[in-house]
C-alpha cells in the first residue's frame, strides 16, 4: 500500500528531522564524552545547533515534542527497573523533607523577584511555579552514567522528585486558577492532589507487591514470548494515567519500572528495555536544545533578569534541598542539593502554560526558558564533581568513576 503523494512530503520531513536530531545528539553525547563531560550537554548543545537558535535545520515540532515525551518516560522506567521500594523506604524521611523545602524556598523567591520588577500577582505566582519542579530526568541520566542512581544520594532525589512533582502540580492548579477570571476551584485542586496521592500510594505499595509476589506476570506465554511488550505496556499505561489526573507522566513511568523490578531475578528485563533506553532519551535533551532563542537575548535588560531568575533559582533550590538533606552526610547532602537543581522541561512547560493563558509575556517566557536550559547545562559538570567527591570520602573507586 502506497501513501498519497500529498502525505509524501510530511512524512519526509518528519523523517528527517528524526534523523537530523537523532545524529546530532548521539554525536554530541560522543564529543562530550571524549571531553570527559557528561553525555547529555552534549544532546542538549547538538539539539540547540541543529535547532532555530543556529543552523535552523530542525523547529521544534509537535512530532519531535512526542519522541521527547517518550525519551524522558523510558529513561524514568528505565531508573525505576534501577529501584526497589525498600531501597525507597530507607530515604523516605531525608525525600520528604527535601522535596517540601526544595519547594517552598524557590516558590516564595519567584514570587517575590517577580514583585520586585512589578509583575501582578498572577504572573508572580507562574514565575514562583517555574521555580519549584525538579526535572528529575536530567539528574537521572547523570547519576546513571556515574553509577550512583542506586546510592542514598540518588534515592533521596529520586524520593524527593516524587513530592516535588504533587506540590509543584498544586501550585500549578493554583497558578491557572489565578490567571482565569474564574478564579480558582479549591475543591478540583484538592480533588486532583487526592487522587495523585492515591495513584503514588496504591502503585508503589500495591503494585510492587503484586508483581513481587507473581513475578511470572510478564513471562506468559498466552500473552508475549518476551516481557517487553507488557513491560512497556505498563510503562506506558501509568505515564498516560499520571498525565490524565495531574501528574508528570514521568512519575507513572518511575512507579512502573519500581513495579517491573520486583521481577528482574526471574527475568533479564534490564536487557529487554536497554534499547529503549538508548534509543528514545537523546531526543529529549536535543528537544530542549531546539527551545533555546538566543534571538530574545539581544538586550541588555532581559540579560539581567536572566541571570537574576538563575541565580535565584539556582540558590533556592540548593539551600532548601540542602537544608532538608541535612541529616545526610555533607558529601551525600551536597549531591541531593545539586541533584535538584535543573529545570529543564519543566520550567519550559510551566512557561509555555503561562504564556497561553496570556500571563507570562515574550521577554519573561524567554527568561524563564533560557533559566532552565542554563540549570540544565551548568549542573551536571558540578554533580559529577559531587559525585566523585562523594566516592572519595567513602573510599570507593566504582563511585568516581
């Protein structure tokens, strides 16, 4: 069956634009390697070369915006298969208490930069909300290649994301409310956080006992000869369900791959997804790269206010995950600190919401999408440093590797 030469065209186009993005980015993560820097600046600097801020060859399209969705879903399945729920449990008081302070202290100083350069109120509280979430996937991807996804550091990110992502979602309900002439609907916002607490307590108990208890679920015959397909299957099902009642899709990929592990002593399911892994991820940092707009840089005023929200977003989030990991050895409490520094797409998200419900303008978007590619790129040469400081004091090579 042939297509219609009118569909040709676009489906040439988007062909490419997979090819161009794919070869850039695992170029990038090679040159970076060899530099001894982290992969993933790599991904992030090749997908701003081949994207309109250089060369212009790719835009950031619908199509390339999906394959990014689904390189930070697997990658989150992927650290979940990495994660055993006890391992989760021994970091849950540290996790807690990072992800509350890692929010409170960025959300109340975007708040206020926002009011000192005179923004209304709706506007300040959207500025406050691009603050507040982790993007729990460009720390992943660094503690995976540093091999430290599985140490208490990387468990209290991982734990700390989780209560990062419902409260950020809160302030984000919240953040709408304000920008619709409605107001905001307190009984769908505490509808919405009950029912994202249900789905994290339900999968991450239920779940990972269910498939701990009947490992043999993804090896039926009746149903795949391999337990990739329902692997994904789950994997995808929990992001799409996470998606649908408020959540990151990234935290229902996480859980399923918690769940999935529980299995991984009857299965080499590790195996099973690592090309996924290695295919789909690059796409999502090459995607932010594609965001970046240098044009909307060229005064010295939006400058400024670039490297004050960095700043401030850098420092907030440093000092409340750092004071909530506290109880942690400074070496480990240094590590979460940085952990939960990047934006990344998050940040963007927030930004773009935002600017569709005519609150955030051109220059504060630009900001705020320049802020989160900058914590994106600045802090994983610093958490490696971390890292390897942290193997140092333990005395392990494995941990600097």
């Amino acid at each position: 069956m042939s297509l219609p030469l009118a569909a040709v065209g676009p489906v040439a186009d988007t062909l490419t634009d997979l090819f161009v993005v794919l070869l850039a980015a695992k170029l990038g993560d090679e040159l970076f390697r060899r530099l001894d820097q982290p992969g993933l600046i790599g991904e992030i600097a090749a997908g701003a070369i081949v994207g309109p801020a250089v060369f212009g060859l790719v835009e950031p399209t619908e199509t390339l915006e999906v394959f990014a969705e689904l390189g930070v879903v697997f990658l989150l399945f992927w650290v979940g298969l990495e994660t055993r729920l006890s391992e989760m449990f021994e970091v849950g008081r540290s996790a807690l208490l990072v992800g509350v302070l890692g929010v409170v202290l960025p959300f109340a100083g975007g708040i206020g930069l926002a009011f000192a350069v005179g923004e209304d109120t709706a506007t300040a509280v959207f500025v406050g909300v691009a603050l507040v979430a982790t993007s729990v996937g460009i720390t992943s991807a660094v503690l995976l290649q540093l091999g430290a996804i599985r140490g208490r550091a990387g468990r209290t990110i991982l734990g700390a994301a989780v209560i990062d992502d419902i409260l950020a979602m809160l302030l984000l309900a919240v953040a709408v409310g304000l920008g619709d002439d409605d107001g905001v609907d307190v009984t769908a916002v505490l509808v919405t956080v009950a029912m994202a607490l249900a789905f994290v307590a339900f999968f991450t108990l239920g779940g990972t006992r269910l498939f701990a208890q009947r490992p043999r679920l993804l090896h039926s015959p009746q149903f795949s000869e391999s337990p990739l397909l329902p692997a994904v299957i789950i994997c995808l099902g929990l992001a799409a369900f996470a998606a649908h009642i408020g959540l990151a899709a990234i935290i229902g990929a996480f859980l399923a791959g918690m769940m999935v592990a529980e299995t991984k002593e009857q299965h080499p399911i590790e195996d099973e997804v690592a090309p996924l892994y290695a295919f789909f991820p690059p796409f999502f940092f090459a995607f932010i790269g594609t965001e970046v707009e240098l044009s909307e840089f060229a005064d010295a005023e939006t400058l400024g206010l670039l490297a004050g929200v960095t700043i401030l977003a850098v420092v907030t989030k440093y000092v409340g995950a750092r004071l909530g990991a506290r109880g942690l050895p400074s070496a480990e409490a240094n590590v979460v600190a940085l952990g939960m520094v990047p934006r990344g797409e998050v940040g963007i998200i927030v930004a773009g919401i935002g600017a569709a419900a005519g609150v955030i303008e051109d220059q504060l978007f630009a900001v705020i999408v320049g802020m989160s590619v900058l914590t994106t790129i600045l802090i994983p040469p610093l958490l490696r440093g971390a890292v390897a400081e942290l193997g140092e004091h333990r005395g392990s090579p494995s941990a600097r590797a």
